[in-house]
C-alpha cells in the first residue's frame, strides 16, 4: 500500500466543486476548510499532500496593490510551511486571463477551468 495522501480544500464559495467522495473513493485524507486564514494555519501545522482552491482576480480590492488575488498570502505561506504541496487552482473562464500573473510568481501544479470535477479527478489520479 502506497504512502497515504492528504489535501486541504479551500471552500470559499457556492461554485466550488463538491469533490469530497472523489478524495474518499481515492483514499485521499480532505481537510476541508473555508478561509484562507485556516488553511494556513493548517498548513503550518501538517504539510498537505495537494491544495485545492478556487482562483479569485482582486479586481480592485482590499489587497492595497499587494496581491493579485485570494490565494497569494496562502502561496507564500506555502513556500515556507509545505514546499512539497502541490497547487490546483481552479478559475472560472472569465478570470482564466489573470491566472498568468500569478503563475509567474508561485509554483502552481495545475490550473482547472469549471467544471473541474473530472479534470481534478484526472489530476490526482496521474499524480498518486
């Protein structure tokens, strides 16, 4: 039997996709959670084998120039607390143009278009 995996889903809207019996058929450990601020802290505590999170564009935001969008304080947590963790961000076609900005900045392992369901699953499966 192979080494166990484990990933944090990042659930911060209704249009994430709902994957968690994927994980389980998979034998994928899901620590679910549903704000940037708990995933890293999670990820401080126990490295996850991949995160799962949707692409946010900060189209003027509260992120006072800084970030690009919801998942650039999570990434730079990650280079220090989990390395290793493989990223899989998910966009909607109409922010995919974005996405380039911030895959030039962090390491992303994949980026899934919605629907996601089977492109994910397609992922994780090549990848265990």
């Amino acid at each position: 039997m192979g080494i166990a995996k484990s990933i944090v889903s990042i659930v911060e809207s209704p249009t994430h996709p709902k994957l968690s019996e994927l994980f389980r058929s998979l034998g994928i450990e899901e620590i679910k959670l549903n704000s940037m601020r708990k995933a890293i802290s999670q990820i401080k505590t126990q490295a996850p084998d991949y995160i799962i999170a949707e692409f946010f564009y900060g189209y003027g935001n509260n992120y006072a120039g800084a970030n690009i969008s919801n998942l650039d304080v999570m990434l730079h947590s990650l280079q220090r607390y989990a390395p290793s963790a493989k990223v899989i961000v998910i966009v909607d076609k109409h922010e995919k143009k974005h996405i380039d900005k911030l895959q030039e900045l962090f390491s992303i392992y994949a980026v899934v278009q919605h629907p996601a369901a089977t492109k994910v699953e397609q992922l994780l499966t090549s990848g265990l």
